[in-house]
C-alpha cells in the first residue's frame, strides 16, 4: 500500500510541475495606445490563440514581416496582414448590431516580427504562446508509472528426446 501510495503521490506532483510549467507560456496583452511587437526567432513559432476587439472604426490587424528570407522576385522582409481582431459588441438582444464573430487562431513561423498598432478609441486583447520548433532525430524519454508491477509468466519448454 506505501509503494502504491508512492508512486500515486509522485505521478500527481509530476503532473502538477508539468501543467504549471506549460500554463506560464501563454501571454495576454491589452493595446490601446503603443504598439505590441513580437519578434519571432529562428526554429520557434508564434501562436496567437485570441485576437479581440472593443470599439474603435478601423479593425486592429496584426501584420507580420518576415526575417531574411526572401520571395521568388528575391525581395527581402516581406510584410503582410495575417489576423483581424474579432469585435466583441457588447450590446444584446435586439440592440445588438451584429452576431458575435468568429475568433480565429494563427501560427507564425521565425524568423518574422509580428506587430499589432494601436486603434483609435479601441481596445484590441491578444493571446499568444512561443514555441520551439520540434527537433528532429532526438530520442524522447517517456516514464510510465504503474501502481503495480504486472508479471509475466513464462512458458517452460520441454526438449524432445532426439532417437
């Protein structure tokens, strides 16, 4: 029962260390009036999970330049507009002036700067997580832990008398 209630108590800390480790990724941003920038290195990617919108005229984008590479004409740091804020309209009922948008998801490969400038009288809220790219050719360790230990029987074999 000790070693059951062992490993138990060590499976749920390592669970524990390991949420609290991913949970700290993710970043959120309130932008009203100076631009968030986000630079992207090599081998990571930006993820932005939610890209919202309260007031203003104009739509809050987020636009992405990439780093050293080069398109098929050979131009450098490309910039183009990838995300528009969802706007959240905060009337209900019949008052309300539209349906709730969609709020879509990017992913960014590096080496890029991504870039969201201010909306005059909004409020745009971002979410975004960066990722190391996933490295290839490296072995990774899984432990498993069991309550138990299982057995195995094993056959026994009997040799046939040769004539």
């Amino acid at each position: 029962m000790k070693i059951f209630f062992g490993r138990y108590l060590f499976a749920c800390i390592l669970l524990a260390a390991t949420s609290l480790v991913y949970a700290g990724e993710f970043k959120s941003r309130i932008i009203t009036s100076s631009p968030l920038m986000i630079t992207v290195p090599d081998n990571h990617f930006l993820k932005v999970t939610n890209f919202t919108q309260e007031g203003g005229v104009d739509r809050g984008v987020l636009t992405v330049t990439l780093n050293g590479q080069t398109d098929q004409i050979g131009q450098i740091g490309q910039t183009a507009n990838v995300l528009t804020a969802s706007r959240i309209d905060s009337s209900t009922g019949s008052a309300s002036q539209n349906p709730p948008e969609i709020i879509n998801q990017v992913i960014i490969a590096g080496p890029a700067q991504a870039t969201v400038a201010p909306v005059l009288g909004a409020t745009l809220f971002i979410t975004y997580r960066k990722l190391p790219e996933e490295s290839t050719g490296t072995s990774t360790t899984v432990v498993v832990v069991s309550p138990t230990p299982t057995v195995t029987p094993t056959p026994t074999v009997t040799p046939t008398p040769t004539p």
